[in-house]
C-alpha cells in the first residue's frame, strides 16, 4: 500500500466518522435531566466504541490489519524484522544490528550488539530459549542495575514490549513500568520495539480496551494497575522546523526498529 492511497484511506475513515456522528445515539430530554452527559456517555460507551471500531474496518478497506499498520510505519522509515520463531527474536535483531554497525564502520571490528533494557520477563525468557551461541545474541542490560560507566562504553540500543498496535495510524502502544521504563523510548539511537502479531488492531479502540483489560488483570476489580505513563509511538524521532527540511533523531531515536512476533 502507498502512501498515498494510505492517506486516502484515512481520509476515508474520517469522513465516515464524521458522517456517523449524527446516526450515534442520543439522550433524549427526559434521560438528559436525569443523567449527567459522562454518566450517559458510559452506559453508550460499548455501542460508541463498536460503531467505531465498525468504522475503522470499513475504512481499511478489506485490507489486513497487520498489513495496514506495517503499510503505515514504512512510510515513517520504520524498520520491521520478522523472526520464524520466538526462539530467533534476539539473534535477528543482532544481526540486523551488527550489519548496520558492520557497513556504517568498515574499519572497526565487529562487536557484539547490546540492548538496554528495563527488568523485562519476557526478554529474558526470550535470551534462555535461544538455541544460538552466546556470540549470535545481544548482550542484555538492566536499566535499573546497569553503572553509568558500563553505558559509556559505546551507546548501547534499547529495546522494549509495546501492549498494543493500532492499525489506523500505524501506531504502538506502550506503558511505563519496571519492565518498560519511559526514558528507554526516547534515549537510544535506535529503540526496538517488540509486538506480538495478535495484539495489532484495526482501532484505537481496541487498543486501549487491550490496554484496560491488562491493567485490570495485574490489579484488583476496585483498582486497575492503570499505567503512569503510556506512549504512542508511530515512526522514529523527526521534525522539519530549519527551513522544512526533514530530520530524523531530533528529539529521540534516529531509527525505529519493529519486530513482530506469533
């Protein structure tokens, strides 16, 4: 899909929307004096957010979710690697790392990647499935553990989970915690994002609902672990404020790096 017809699309979509505004239900006089608009907006929220999420698809198009958030990112200069396996995550990014590093410093010697990363389950899971040798993966560093002086040895990349992809914009979903510190979006040259296939969709949402519902399964029902912070991230760092001429790594990582996973 181009840019273009992307545009198109989105296009599309809000003009639906707009469109559907005037056929969303509506309190009438007697349901407004007893009910406050938040209060009314709650009990529609579900047929608010259905219609849409109905919307959002129509305006893909038939086109496959994944394929339209990919579509999307691309156009940013996102990068995207899709390993076989989970076991192949890690040694894909490390390789995809060290030949970059390899043909921007053809003089240096190759050294193994290193990622920093906040005190994440999943990455370390990923590191002991691996089958690959110690010298095929990247070497992984706490955040929270890792001394200063151990990062100035040459900048190491970050890397961290998104709970969530919406397809509309091309966008990821992440949230703060011990496992997904904040600052691991915006410090690196490069920041590698993790997603899992199933967790890409076609609206916001969706998304957000995916995000609610694990807040609530790591609290209790009378109080959801609702995030401190939660970042949407749709393509690298840029701004084109000096003269419209278009820069990338401004205000954050130069390179953008995906991986989706089953």
């Amino acid at each position: 899909m181009s840019l273009k017809d992307s545009n198109s699309r989105r296009h599309d979509f809000y003009a639906a929307l707009k469109s559907a505004e005037r056929t969303m239900p509506q309190a009438d006089d007697k349901l407004s004096l007893k009910l406050t608009p938040d209060q009314w907006q709650q009990q529609n929220k579900d047929q608010y957010n259905q219609r849409l999420t109905e919307l959002t698809r129509a305006a893909l198009g038939g086109e496959d979710v994944v394929s339209f958030f990919k579509a999307h990112l691309l156009a940013q200069k996102a990068v995207f690697l899709e390993p076989t396996s989970r076991a192949k995550i890690l040694p894909t990014i490390a390789s995809h790392l060290s030949s970059e590093s390899d043909s921007s410093n053809a003089n240096e010697a190759p050294h193994q990647p290193r990622l920093l990363s906040g005190d994440n389950p999943f990455i370390h899971q990923l590191k002991a499935a691996s089958k690959d040798s110690d010298e095929l993966l990247p070497v992984i560093l706490n955040a929270a553990t890792t001394p200063l002086e151990a990062l100035k040895e040459g900048e190491p990349d970050c890397i961290s989970t998104a709970e969530a992809g919406a397809a509309e914009s091309g966008t990821l979903i992440l949230v703060s915690g011990p496992e997904n510190p904040t600052p691991l979006n915006f410090l690196a040259r490069r920041h590698i994002v993790l997603i899992k296939k199933n967790k890409i969709f076609a609206a916001y949402e969706e998304a957000l609902a995916e995000i609610d519902s694990q807040s609530r399964k790591q609290g209790s029902k009378t109080e959801p672990a609702i995030p401190r912070t939660i970042n949407m991230i749709s393509g690298p760092s840029r701004t084109a404020d000096i003269e419209q001429t278009l820069t990338l790594g401004a205000h954050g990582p130069v390179e953008l790096i995906i991986v989706i996973y089953e």
